[in-house]
C-alpha cells in the first residue's frame, strides 16, 4: 500500500484515538499579577508540599517570588527546581522528579513556556514511581496509574496552549525528541497572568501569537467530531488573536490586549487536546526541526500556503470563520467570505514582520522534508490528505512567498 492511500485510510484515526484520551478540566484563574493566588488555589486543594519548577531565565528575573511568598502567606511548603532548559532532557526531567521526592511534593507547580511545562508533566508523572526509568515516560502514550500529581500551571508566554494539553516533549538520552501523551495527566488550576509577557520581546509575543492563531485555525479545520463549545472556544482563539495581537505591536504594555492573548492561547490548548493540529504544524514542525528555525515562524510561513492548499475542502468553515473573525458579511457568498479572511490574515502576518519567503528553505532539501510532513502529518485528522505533488507545492510556496 503507497504512503498516499495509507495516510488516506487512517486519516480520521488520531482524532478518534485522542477522544479516548482523559482530558484535563481545570479551574482558571485571569488577571495581571494572579500567580499570587497560587498559595490560596493549593491551601485550597489540600497540597501539603509544593515543588515549584521553573527555567533559569524566569527565576533570574524574580518572577517565582510572588508564588513562594503566597505560598508561605498559606504555610504552605515550597521547594523551588529552576534547571528547565529550553530542549529539556531526561537528566533535567530525573533531577527535576529527585527535587519532587525530596521536598515530599504532593503538588507541582509549573511557571514557565512550553519546556516547563512539557518537563513538568512528566515530572508530575514520574514523582508517583521515583524508581522507574524516565525513559519509559517518553513512550507515544505514557499511561499513568490513577492520576499525575495535580499540576498548577502559569504560562508565561501566550502561544504553545501546553498548560493544559495532554501532550509533552523531552529529548531522550540520544538527543532525539520524544513526543508523549500523557493518558491520566491531572491539571487542576491554570493561572493566566499578563504580568509575565509584558517584558516579553516584541518577535516572541508576536510569533508565540501566531502559533496560538494555528492552533485555533487548525481545531476549526481538523476531521475530528467536536461539540459546539469547542468549536467556539477554537474560533474565539483565531478572533481573539487577529483582534489583539495588532494592538500589541503599537502599544506592547497594552494590558487588556496581553490578557487576551493569554486566552487565546489557553483556547489554542484546548483545540490541540480536542481537535488537534493538521498539516501548518506538520510542516512547520519539519522545516523548523531541519533548519533551527523558532516554531512561531515556522507556523507563520507555513500557514497560508497549506490554507491555500486547503482553499477548496474548507471553504465553508473558511467562510463561518471569516463571519465570526468580523473580516466577512452574512451576506459574502462562501468564496468571498473566505477570500477576505485569506486578505486579513495574509496583513497580520505581513504586520508581524514576516519576510516574503523562507529563504533557508532548499530544493534539495524537499526529499527529506516530505518524509518528514507526511510522517508527522498521521498524528493528526486533517481536512485533506495531500499528495506528496500538494506538499511539493506547499514547500515551494514557502520558499518564494507567493
């Protein structure tokens, strides 16, 4: 059987598979400066010890304090494991499970972006069975008995959605990253803050906003079967974006606009565990892996040549979005509808800076790249199956920006 027909045949698969999957419901906590009630959320859930883990940057920069001292405002026991690079590691996962042990953690406290809370899912996990090799967490499915630890999560960045999806990533001791879902994953608070991205560099809000915008895109997109609130929590991420991420690139200290974001891609998390992702994430994951390119930008140049691609199939959702983003009319037949969504999503990108095609992107390359998109391309229900001819020509439309 060719590559096409399979991918074909179990195109809808992922999508019953990740209904099967236990997902997370928790409390969420909004406002600038709300980590402070951290200490309040876990006096609240019984926690008697509490393992706060963290990157380097974000505690170099103090922003863990707030979270120790409401914590000890509670009398709440606190240990804090900082060591979170941005491509975390076993060794960084092991140490990390040690400090939970040491500390007696009943309760895990996660500040950071996606690394830190990817590490601190497995974490999570791995503290239940302190024995058990960190290797065996990196499996497809990581099935955990019972439940993780509970997690509180703080994003500090708004783009992965990864304070809440099921999903985790960890290089293995090879070096090779491991993509896991964690089946009994327990988060039961998110805390969404705006303080935390206020400093944040103009390219990371921008293209953390536009991995958020993907997110939602894809969950409206995707083959999967969904309800009406997902549905419209999907939406409300892609207008949430498109509304706020222009005001940010005038006024950065823009405090509503930030908070916004933060749901937006609190929804963008939401549409991965429900609806998951499609072919903008197969091929940003593949060209970003093969030329160190930030995964925002990746999203960024991949996402209107596979919309293009998908121009036809989509139409009349392209067009209900359109509606609901503000960018078409009730009125606009289907095609029109969907032509002005294309337009005003083609200016954001272009108002983010992004450069008329992906220069890094060789000829060449494309072999290997196109193994690589139709491999990552069956973790997903996508609309379509595309032939490798349509991601020859999505990879060609990357690289000249047309």
């Amino acid at each position: 059987m060719g590559s096409y027909i399979f991918r074909r045949c179990i195109r809808r698969l992922p999508g019953a598979v990740i209904h099967a999957v236990p997902i997370p419901e928790p409390e969420v906590t909004v406002g600038f400066g709300s980590r402070e009630q951290i200490g309040p959320i876990c006096k609240a859930l019984g926690a008697k010890s509490v393992l706060l883990v963290t990157d380097k940057t974000l505690f170099s920069l103090g922003f863990h304090e707030k979270i120790v001292g409401s914590l000890k405002a509670e009398g709440v026991p606190c240990a804090v494991f900082s060591d979170i690079s941005t491509e975390p590691t076993t060794d960084i996962i092991r140490a990390g499970r040690q400090a939970a042990v040491d500390c007696k953690a009943d309760c895990i406290a996660a500040l950071g972006g996606g690394s830190v809370m990817d590490s601190s899912k497995i974490i999570a996990a791995g503290a239940k069975k302190p024995n058990k090799s960190v290797s065996r967490y990196l499996h497809k499915f990581d099935f955990i008995k019972g439940k993780t630890l509970p997690l509180i999560t703080v994003p500090s960045t708004a783009g992965t959605g990864a304070e809440y999806t099921v999903g985790a990533v960890v290089k293995n001791s090879k070096g090779v990253k491991n993509s896991t879902v964690v089946v009994g994953l327990d988060v039961r608070h998110v805390v969404l803050d705006s303080e935390l991205t206020v400093g944040a560099p103009q390219s990371v809000t921008v293209w953390c906003g536009i991995d958020a915008l993907s997110h939602g895109l894809e969950g409206v997109l995707s083959d999967v079967k969904y309800n009406e609130d997902d549905m419209k929590k999907s939406s409300a991420c892609v207008r949430l974006v498109m509304e706020n991420l222009p005001v940010l690139l005038n006024d950065p200290g823009n405090i509503d606009a930030r908070q916004k974001m933060a749901l937006a891609a609190f929804y963008g998390g939401n549409a991965i565990n429900k609806q998951l992702a499609g072919y903008i994430h197969a091929c940003a994951h593949s060209i970003g892996g093969l030329y160190h390119i930030p995964h925002g930008k990746a999203i960024a140049f991949c996402t209107m040549p596979v919309l293009d691609m998908l121009r036809d199939v989509c139409r009349e959702k392209l067009a209900a979005l359109s509606v609901y983003c503000g960018t078409a009319k009730d009125s606009d037949r289907a095609d029109i509808a969907a032509k002005k969504f294309f337009s005003a999503l083609k200016k954001l990108l272009d108002d983010c800076g992004l450069e008329k095609g992906c220069a890094a992107l060789k000829k060449e390359d494309y072999p290997k790249l196109l193994k690589m998109i139709n491999a990552d391309s069956i973790n997903y229900s996508p609309p379509k199956t595309f032939k490798n001819s349509e991601v020859i020509g999505i990879l060609d439309h990357i690289a000249k920006g047309e």
